[in-house]
C-alpha cells in the first residue's frame, strides 16, 4: 500500500469515525467552509494535495470541522482515566469505550452510568459521567441531551474535584448549544450568558428539578470564566485553555442561534489587547468568519490591521476569504503586493481562493504566472487554481508549464491539472508522460496522476507499456498499474510477470502483484511458482 493510499485510508476512518458527532452540534457545512476545511486537514495531515471535489474531500472536510477544542478536550480526558484497581468495573470502563469508539453510544452511555453507580465516590466514577454524558450527545436526540446535562451536573455536584470537570464545562455549552437551537428557552439562556462572559453567581439555569444547580463554573468579577478545577495557566493568572474552549464553544452556539447579539461580543472579544485574551481572540477569529457579511469583513481586516499577536492578524487573512465583501480582496491584494512573510503569504493566496469573485481569481492568475513573486507563494496559486472548476485555469496552467523553468512549479501545474477533471487533461498528462523531451521526473508525475484519475481508461494505459522503451518509465507504468483496482490492470501486471523479456521487471510486476487483492493473483503466483 503506498503512502498515498496510506493517508487517504487513515484521514477518510478517522473523519468516518468522528462525523456523527458534528451533526448534533453543527449544521450542514457551507461549499466555502467545507473547502477551507479541505485545505486545514491536508496541512495538518502533512500533505499539499486532495482534490476538493472527491469523497474523501467531504470525509476531510467533516474531520477539520470538527473543532480543536473538541479534540483536545477528548485527548485530555482520555489521558487521565483514573483506574479503581477493581478488575470489574475497570473491565466495564473498558466495554464502554470500545463501544462508544465503535460508535454505539445509547450501549456505551448504559456502561458508564453502571460504572458511575459501582465505582461509587472513586474518581473513576467521575470519569464515567463525564463519558456517560458524551456519548449521549454523541447519540444527539434530545432525551440524549437532556439526559447528558443530568450525568454533567451530577457530576459537577459530586465529584467538584474530577479531573474531567473543566471538560465538563465545554461539553455542556455544546449540549446545551444544540438544544437551544431546538427550541430549549433555558439553554439558550444559559449560552448566552457562557458567551457573554457568564453571570455574577456561579450558577447555570439547570434543567426542570434541578434548579440552581452549580456546574462548576465560578464567574469572577470582571465577567471571564474561571474553573473549580485546579490547573496551571499558560500564563500567570491567566485562565486555562479549556476555560477559553468553554467560552469559544457557547460563542459559537450563540452564534448559530441569533448572530447579531454574537458579533458584538465576539467584537469586544476581538478589541482586548491584554496577554489572556490572545488565545481566545485566535479562536475567536475563525467564529467571526462565520458569519461572512459586511459587517464580519469589517472585525476581520480591523484584526489584520490593529492586533498586536502575529498570529491573530495571520488567522484573519485566512479567512477573510470566507466574506463575501470586496474589500476583502483589497486588502488581500495589498498583502500580497507589501508583506514579506511567507505564512502571511501563502494564507492571503488561500483566501484569495476561497473569494466566490471573479477579481479575486484573476489575481490569482496573475499571481500564478508572476515571474517576480516568491517561488511558494506561486504554487500555491498553482494548487488552487486546480481546486476551482473551471476549465480556463486549465489552459492557463498547460501554458503556463511550457514557460517556467522551475522543477517545484512544473510539478504542483502537473498535480492541479489532474484535479481539473475531463479527456483533455488527461490526455495532455499522458502526452507529457510520453514526451521524451521532458525531464524523467516530470513524465513519472504525470503519469501517476494520470493514472490516479477515473477519467484515464485502462486501455490508454495498458498502451503506455509497449510505447516506451526507457527501463523508468516502464516500472512507473508497472506502479501506476498497481494502483488500479480493476481487474484490466491486474491482467496487464500478470501478462508482463509472465512474459516480459526483462528479468527486472518481471520482478517488478511480481512484487506488485503480490500486494493485490485480486482473487485470481494468488493462483496465478502459484502457477508461476510451479
């Protein structure tokens, strides 16, 4: 299995695996927001290149949406399982998390709440409401939820001193986030008092009989969160990550269920210049991008122009292509033209185009064929030129490869003319892989990715074998052979095993075939063998 198809295996069960829990919590992902997640998944899967347009896109997609804070709440409860030593119970923790890991949460919810009721005062226990209560909204129905806001106050009750209970504080804002879209008066209520920095009194709305019940959430005089549960800030008295994750997550909530009284607070949230508030305003950011209106535009380039944390103003070029304002590409254009750093850079190529406007993707053309411009900054222009359908960034790129000179740029054109799909650009990668004239490198990578391609018949690839008499070539063909799934390209791999003249490549093939999965390979082997 190569590497490729390593990633795309790995990256498309993860996002399989998660993407039940984003529907409760979030609503269908626009086109723009599902393919600025596209890009943040292969950055953070190591890779430059999926076409935003095939299936493991979506399941990308689905993977990025998922929150940071989402993740790294997870990771920390997972991290810290605090074992009874009770061969029992730690054995029906266990069942629990494998079904809830296989996606079976009404089961998995039923096993933490028998191991909250055995493991009575152990911290243990604590661990198991907590896990109780995600995998009923994991589950996401609406008993679910109510039944997940109970296991997290009587957790918060109990068990003040659990180590999952900063956790706990963000898993309710997302409960209650979903509830209040469906119509719950006092979740919204209490969403919207997490958002705007919470009430004086350290006590949430509560569900029906549970009134006044105490989460664990303490509100200090100047209105930030702060959490009964002790941990060590990242700065000196500065609130946790989880505490900031809590307030991100009921923003967001707020967000989704009424925007205008979101933006004012996510604008004061924006407008502190205080050490704390640089991790919160990152967030921050991306929630305000949300939005996408004049108004959201406006928040964003005061962000680039005015905030004192590199990263805040790098965060805001990035998405600045999600507004619909055409002052965004001003600036995005100005950046472009003045900035020098390179991250800089390359976020405001991404915003560029992410921008629906036709300006916004000629200067990504004109940027593309840009002489002068960084060689990074130019292929990235290159890359989403070929994430865009549309048939005259095509062109431009097959012209553009006759003119650069650059190894890095020919091969990100020949990677983005395989995303543009349709006969053409297929036939011009297997004219290039033909060509004698261009470099080795060069006709290896558009050949794979010509063979990558669905629109590339067999038959034009079972003709690539006998038209090229270069030993490298030949096994380049053998390798994109390999990865076909049809059973065409296991024929070809089996006839070159058994009747090339070259001993290496024979060897070659047979080694390939060897990973297939074709039924008839295992017999053949054994033929060749005897």
């Amino acid at each position: 299995m190569t590497v490729h198809r390593t990633f795309i295996h790995a990256v498309t069960v993860a996002a399989l695996a998660i993407a039940p829990a984003i529907a409760p919590a979030q609503g269908a992902a626009s086109p723009a927001r599902a393919r600025a997640s596209v890009s943040i998944a292969t950055a953070a899967a190591g890779v430059s290149s999926v076409n935003a347009t095939t299936p493991l896109a979506g399941a990308l997609a689905a993977l990025a949406m998922t929150s940071d804070l989402t993740s790294a709440a997870t990771t920390r409860a997972t991290s810290r399982v605090a074992w009874t030593g009770d061969q029992v119970v730690d054995s029906l923790f266990r069942q629990a998390r494998e079904r809830m890991n296989r996606g079976e949460y009404r089961r998995a919810a039923d096993l933490f709440m028998e191991v909250a009721r055995r493991a009575g005062k152990a911290p243990l226990a604590g661990d198991a409401l907590y896990w109780q209560a995600y995998s009923l909204y994991r589950d996401g129905a609406s008993p679910a939820l109510h039944d997940a806001l109970a296991s997290l106050d009587r957790l918060a009750q109990e068990y003040p001193s659990a180590a999952t209970l900063g956790d706990a504080n963000t898993l309710r804002i997302r409960v209650c986030g979903v509830l209040a879209k469906r119509g719950d008066e006092q979740c919204a209520a209490e969403v919207s008092a997490s958002a705007g920095g919470g009430t004086s009194t350290g006590v949430t709305a509560g569900r029906p009989g549970q009134q006044g019940v105490v989460t664990g959430r303490r509100v200090t005089s100047t209105g930030q969160g702060r959490s009964s549960a002790s941990a060590s800030a990242s700065e000196p008295g500065c609130p946790r990550d989880d505490e900031d994750d809590e307030r991100v997550a009921a923003l967001n909530a707020l967000l989704q269920m009424d925007a205008e009284r979101a933006l004012p607070i996510l604008e004061r949230v924006l407008a502190r210049r205080d050490k704390c508030s640089a991790s919160l305003r990152r967030k921050a950011v991306f929630l305000v991008s949300q939005k996408g209106d004049a108004r959201a535009a406006d928040i964003l380039m005061g962000a680039v122009r005015g905030d004192p944390d590199a990263e805040v103003r790098e965060q805001a070029v990035f998405w600045l292509g999600q507004t619909k304002d055409d002052r965004a590409v001003d600036m995005l254009q100005e950046i472009l033209q003045k900035e020098s750093n390179d991250e800089v850079l390359e976020k405001a190529v991404f915003a560029l185009s992410q921008h629906r406007s036709q300006r916004a993707g000629t200067i990504l053309r004109d940027l593309a064929q840009r002489d002068g411009a960084a060689l990074k900054v130019r292929e990235q222009a290159i890359f989403w030129l070929g994430q865009q359908r549309n048939a005259d960034n095509g062109e431009l790129l097959k012209s553009l490869y006759a003119r650069v000179k650059e190894e890095e740029l020919k091969e990100k054109i020949i990677f983005s003319i395989s995303q543009n799909r349709g006969g053409e650009n297929n036939r011009w990668l297997l004219e290039l892989a033909m060509n004698n004239r261009e470099p080795i490198e060069m006709r290896k990578k558009a050949l794979f990715w010509a063979g990558q391609s669905r629109g590339t018949s067999m038959d034009d690839l079972a003709a690539l074998y006998s038209k090229t008499d270069d030993r490298e070539m030949k096994e380049q063909v053998i390798f994109v052979y390999s990865q076909r799934r049809d059973a065409a390209a296991a024929d070809k791999l089996m006839d070159i095993a058994k009747n090339d003249k070259d001993k290496e490549l024979r060897k070659k093939a047979i080694f390939w075939l060897s990973q297939s999965r074709d039924p008839r390979v295992a017999k053949f082997l054994e033929e060749l063998i005897g």
